[in-house]
C-alpha cells in the first residue's frame, strides 16, 4: 500500500487559474513545466507521481513544490546565479568600445590581441564572439585558407578562349 504525502500542496490560484495560466499566459516552457507539475498535484497525484509524468527527478519535485508552497507563482520562476563575473570593468568596456570604432573591420583575433595588449586580460575567440555580439557589434567570417592551393589558382582554371 503507498504511503501518503506528508507534504501536502498549497492551492494559491484555483484549479481554473492554474487551466488558463497554464493555456494562454505561459510561454516559458520551464514555468510551463513546473505549472503543469503543480496541475497534477492539485489533481491529487504524488510528487513521485507528478514528476515522472513531467521527466524529472523526485527531489526537483519535491523542490517545486516546498517553493510553490513557500512563494506561489513566483517560487516556480527560475533563479539564475548570474554565473562568473566580467573580467573587464564598465569603464573598460566603454573603453574597448571607443577603441573598437576607430577602426571599422577587425579580426576577432585582433580583438583578442588588443584587448590582451590594452587590459591585460585573455579571453578565447569563443568569448570575444559574445563580448562583440553582447556590444551590438558584427564580426566577419573569414574564408578558409587551404594550404594545398597553388599561388597563381586563378590563372590555372581560367580556360583559353
């Protein structure tokens, strides 16, 4: 025989409210995820129960919902720690700013380079595609180089006339 939750569910919205918040107004899939959780518990089914339904662990449902009980609507909102801090400052960042519009193309390589040179600060090339990006600013592609092209590649495939 299954032993009763010992936890039980708080009921801060209707089960209608949680129906149409859950049809209309959730767009974030994660919110939408945990709301639907928090519809099978009101629907009297384990947190076991529940969470299998919704493919995470008992523990994470269990989590929802001590937060669901706690704060309502809002517990089931994710928390980002905001991960690690810049290594540049604002004011270096304005800066690189300035100095990334005197020139009107540059190379995420060269990029790197300055900012090494200017801040003392490395970064890979991965991240300095996000700095750009995160600054409003495009950076090209450039082509491939194959190494086994001839120099004069051109004048060889032109056919004679």
């Amino acid at each position: 025989m299954p032993w009763s939750e010992q936890i039980p569910i708080q009921k801060h919205m209707t089960r209608d409210e949680l129906g149409s918040r859950i049809k209309t107004l959730e767009k974030d899939a994660k919110i939408l995820k945990r709301l639907y959780f928090v519809k099978f518990r009101y629907d009297g089914e384990s947190v076991d129960e529940s969470a299998q339904r919704i493919g995470v662990t008992r523990n994470e449902g269990y989590i929802w919902q001590r937060r669901w009980n706690e704060q309502g609507y809002e517990g089931l909102i994710p928390r980002y720690a905001g991960g690690r801090p810049m290594k540049l400052s604002l004011e270096e960042i304005d800066h690189l700013v300035d100095l990334l519009n005197q020139k009107t193309t540059w190379t995420t390589d060269d990029v790197r380079t300055m900012i090494h040179q200017e801040f003392e600060v490395e970064y890979t090339l991965k991240q300095i595609r996000i700095i750009l990006k995160k600054l409003n600013m495009t950076y090209g592609k450039p082509f491939t180089q194959d190494y086994r092209r001839p120099e004069e590649a051109e004048s060889l495939l032109k056919k004679p006339s």
